[in-house]
C-alpha cells in the first residue's frame, strides 16, 4: 500500500511539474452559459483519462468542491471524456485544474481559453490550428448522450464548415475544394464575376 501511494504522489507530482513547465494559464472556458446570477454551465473536454474509473474519480473530486453545485462526465463515440459543470460564476479554469490534475488528466486545449501572454511566448503556438491537428473552424463533436441530436448538430455544423471554409477543406483532403466536395469553390466563383 505504501509503494502505491508514494507511486500515486509521484505521478501527481510530475503531472503538476509538467503543466508548471509548460506555463500555459488557463482564463476561461470556450463554452459557458449563464444559468443565473450565480452560477454558470460550463462544457469541456478532458485529455489523458484513462477510462471509466479515472472519469469517475475525477467527476466525484469535482462535486466534492464547495464551488461545483454539479458534475457530468461522459464518453463520446470516440473515447473522449466530456464535462458538464454547473458551478459559481467566478470559477475560472484555474480554479478547478489542480482537481483535474491531480487525477493525471487536463483539459483538452481546446475547451479553455488561454491566458494571452502564453499564446505570445509559445513560438509553437499556431492560432489557426487545435491541438487535435484540425483547422480552427473545423466543429467539434459534442456527445450529449443524445446520438441522434448529437451526429445532427454535427452533421450541420461540418456543412457550415464546407461552405465557409473552402480553403481548410483543401488542406485536410490534400485535394481542390471541387473535387472534395463536387462544389465550386465559392472564393474562386467570385473572382470570375
């Protein structure tokens, strides 16, 4: 038992070390809603969870904070673990991280908002790309526990994306914006008016 809590106190000590190293703050979440005057959801991805177990404990360290009135974790079609918090207004990511990693897990950069001084001092730091390797515009899929919503929320949001941003579509396929799609690429339609 004493090996597995000093192995335990290791693994939360190098994950703390490591996101020190990085220095990346986090300010706020991408997806926020005010549910009153005092509280706010707020929706988020996770990295680094290692299943349903490691979800769990995570879920039930959150609800144990004075400031989260609710948590929801669930895991979508493809692995990744989604949050649902209801808590305090003035909880930022930072607030509720050190809970996070603590379990081994982070935030998916993605769902948070960092802290613009990082941003300028990372020279790795590519704002038109996520961290997932997909173009900034590309929508991300949500699972709300609703698959039939979910996949049709999505399905219309990829759509929206095609038509908007013909010149990410030629970057992820490698090919023109018409044969990737059978479109007419519509920058290309206006400069022939």
């Amino acid at each position: 038992m004493k090996k597995l809590n000093l192995l335990l106190g290791m693994l939360v000590l190098i994950t703390a070390s490591f996101a020190q190293s990085t220095g990346t703050k986090f300010i706020n979440f991408r997806n926020s809603k005010s549910v009153d005057n005092n509280n706010k959801v707020v929706y988020f991805l996770l990295d680094n969870v290692g299943g349903t177990e490691q979800a769990v404990k995570i879920q039930s360290d959150l609800e144990n904070d004075a400031n989260i009135t609710s948590c929801q974790i669930v895991a979508d079609k493809d692995g990744r673990y989604a949050c649902k918090v209801i808590m305090k207004q003035n909880i930022k990511p930072e607030n509720i991280r050190g809970i996070i990693l603590s379990s081994g897990a982070d935030f998916n950069p993605d769902s948070v908002v960092p802290e613009e001084n990082n941003i300028r001092k990372s020279s790795s730091f590519d704002p038109k790309k996520r961290a997932d390797g997909m173009p900034e515009h590309y929508p991300v899929f949500i699972d709300t526990g609703n698959p039939d919503h979910d996949n049709s929320v999505y399905d219309q949001a990829k759509q929206e994306w095609i038509k908007n941003y013909p010149e990410e579509v030629e970057q992820i396929t490698g090919r023109s914006y018409q044969n990737s799609t059978g479109l007419v690429n519509p920058d290309n339609a206006k400069l022939k008016k």
